[in-house]
C-alpha cells in the first residue's frame, strides 16, 4: 500500500510529480486524450511496478511520451520517414507512432517487442511534466485494466488511490478517447488503433498510403493489447442500434443507464437511473468513459449505448463502444483458444 498524494497543477505541483517521477515512482498525468499512469520508461522496477498497480497483462506494451520531437533519439533507435511525416503534421497530439526501440527504454516496457510506441502529447500540464522530468515517461492509461479510462482525477482515485505514487489532478481533457497508434515500421503506416487523430486526417497527410490491421492474427502479433478486454465498467454494456426495436435485456425493473445522441425513445425507457444524451460526436467522445463509470456509481445493471458515427472521432468513439460491449469473456476464450 502506497500513501497518494494528490497534486494540483500550479508550477509547485507539477515540480513535485516530476520528482516523484525521477526517483522512479509511479505518477497519473492529464493528457489531452485520457489521464496516462507514467514512470521514467527506462526503469526496469518501475515498470514491473506500474503493470502490478494497473493489473496489465505483461504482454501488452506501455507508448513512451516526451515534450518534443527532437528528443526522439531518447525512445527510438531510428526515425521513418512515415514516422517523422506523421509526428511533423500532429505532434504535439492524439498520435502514437511504433517505431524501431531504443536499447535504454525498458523491455518490460515495450513487453519484450523490438519497437516502441511514441508520442508527443500536447495537454500543457503533460507537456510542463515531461520538460521538468526530463525523462522518457512511459504512460498506459490510469486506470485498473480492463475498466474504462480514466478522464478524471476522481476516476484515477477510484481506480488506484492507495497504489500508485502522486496524482497530478487537472480534470481539462479534450478528447475523451485514446490517441491513434500507428505502426510505421512497415512500407506503408497502418493503423493499430483509432483514436484522436482521424481517418481522414491521417489519409490527407500520408497521400492515402494508409492501411488499417484488421483483427487478425497479424494485429494481436503487431499490437498486442487488442486481445484483453477494455473498457467496461460493472454494467452490462448494450448498443442500441434501434431503440424501438432492440429488445432490452434482463427485467423491465432492473436500473439502466441510457447515453447517446439521440434522446431515449419513451417506450424504451425503463427504470432509468442515470441519463445522457450529448449535443455533438465530440461531447460523447469526451465524456462516454466518465459515464460508465457514473452508471456504476448510479447502481445501473445495464447501459444502453447508442452506438457514435463512424466519421470523424465517431470511428475511435464506436471502437471503444464495441469493446465495452464485448462479450465478458469472450476475448479471453479467443485468447486461451489460440495458445
Ligand atoms: O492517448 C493515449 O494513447 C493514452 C495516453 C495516456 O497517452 N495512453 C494509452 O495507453 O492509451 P494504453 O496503454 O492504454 O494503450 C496503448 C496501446 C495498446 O493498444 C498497446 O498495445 C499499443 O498502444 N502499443 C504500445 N506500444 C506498442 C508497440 N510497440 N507496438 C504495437 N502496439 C503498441
Ligand atoms: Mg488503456
């Protein structure tokens, strides 16, 4: 059991959670995506420390941040050019490039892989954390795995107080979802996971030269923290395509949560307990983790999920959505079936 302190984001805080950093602890940053759970990404112990307190799976690697682009040489062995194309158009931002490692980042780190995933993230208070530390900060989302990300210092808290080292609170995420990963160490960049940064943003910038890995076999080799389960909450999560029509399941009694883009049609609506309905695709994006969480809090058993658009930030939103409503088990039935 740790003691966590709680840091605020003036310059004394931020001063803090940087020492805290650089003696190896474990610290819970804002970023402009979801709160990041960082450690100097060079440390072995660290690092073994930090999957203990998430409860990840060692084979699923942590994406190293920095403040500038120019400090890359710390975190890679070599620079793509897709990489260094990529990182020019959206650095500082929602993007991760995997790119060839550098032997000082910690195996643990990029789970034994000979690549490592990048990113510049541009949450100022993030930025003003990684300048001080001065250290490459290896960062998964804050939150215990398989639950949804964290947007909140009251969300990290509920996760892991009492298991971690400081929390650097400033509850100003922009996002809402996580930053897009891209492997660039192929002949043409494929997208590993959506994210911040769209499709069609992405698509502009690489001329179209840009695939996506399906989920095959090749994309649990390339990436491996496809295979776990995400994001979900106690709740059952159930999307919604057509509410007039989809059957609701369990009792008509039982307490459910309800958010979307459109309101709850009235013959839906049950013993409703906790309500959203957001005014654009970037407002569900942004608060979509935080309400499965406050379904929880509210006693929901079930929550019905109007599934996002698949344009724009829609498409990461709709990939979060599919695998908070996974099968509980069956990504890990998937997983035992292929060993
Ligand atoms: O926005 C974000 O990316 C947030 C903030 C904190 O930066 N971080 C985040 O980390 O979402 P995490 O650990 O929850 O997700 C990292 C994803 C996983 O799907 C992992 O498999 C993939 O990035 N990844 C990391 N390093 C990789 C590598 N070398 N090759 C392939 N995939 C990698
Ligand atoms: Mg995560």
């Amino acid at each position: 059991m740790r003691k966590t302190e709680y840091l605020d984001s003036s310059v004394m805080g931020i001063q803090r959670a940087a020492e805290v950093l650089q003696a190896g602890g474990i610290v819970a940053f804002p970023t402009e995506t979801v709160y990041g759970l960082g450690i100097d990404a060079r440390l072995d112990r660290a690092a073994e420390e930090l999957f203990q307190a998430k409860g990840r799976p060692p084979d699923n690697p942590l994406i190293v941040h920095l403040a500038r682009i120019e400090d890359w040489p710390m975190v890679a062995a070599e620079m793509p050019l897709s990489a260094a194309q990529l990182l020019h158009r959206f650095a500082p931002g929602p993007l991760t490039v995997v790119v060839p490692k550098a032997p000082a980042i910690s195996a643990r780190v990029t789970a034994g892989l000979d690549t490592v995933g990048l990113r510049i993230p541009a949450h100022p208070v993030a930025r003003e954390l990684l300048l001080q530390a001065g250290v490459p900060v290896a960062a998964p989302s804050a939150n215990r795995s398989g639950r949804p990300s964290a947007t909140t210092w009251k969300s990290v808290r509920e996760d892991l107080d009492g298991r971690i080292d400081a929390v650097l609170c400033a509850d100003t995420i922009q996002v809402g979802v996580e930053s897009t990963v891209v492997d660039c160490t192929g002949q043409i960049p494929i997208v590993l996971r959506s994210g911040g940064v769209t499709m069609d943003a992405l698509r502009q910038a690489c001329q179209g030269e840009v695939g996506v890995a399906d989920q095959s076999p090749e994309l649990a080799r390339r990436s491996p923290g496809v295979r776990h389960p995400h994001y979900q909450p106690r709740a059952e999560v159930v999307l919604v395509d057509c509410l007039a029509t989809t059957a609701i399941p369990g009792d008509a009694t039982q307490p459910i949560a309800y958010c979307g883009l459109t309101p709850l049609p009235e013959q839906a609506a049950r013993n409703v307990v906790l309500y959203r309905h957001f005014a654009s695709v970037e407002d569900y994006a942004r608060g979509f983790y935080e309400f499965l969480r406050e379904a929880d809090r509210a006693g929901a058993r079930i929550v019905l999920v109007e599934p996002a658009p698949a344009s724009g930030v829609g498409w990461a939103l709709l990939d979060r959505q599919r695998r908070a409503a996974a099968p509980r088990d069956s990504m890990r039935q998937q997983k035992t079936a292929k060993q």
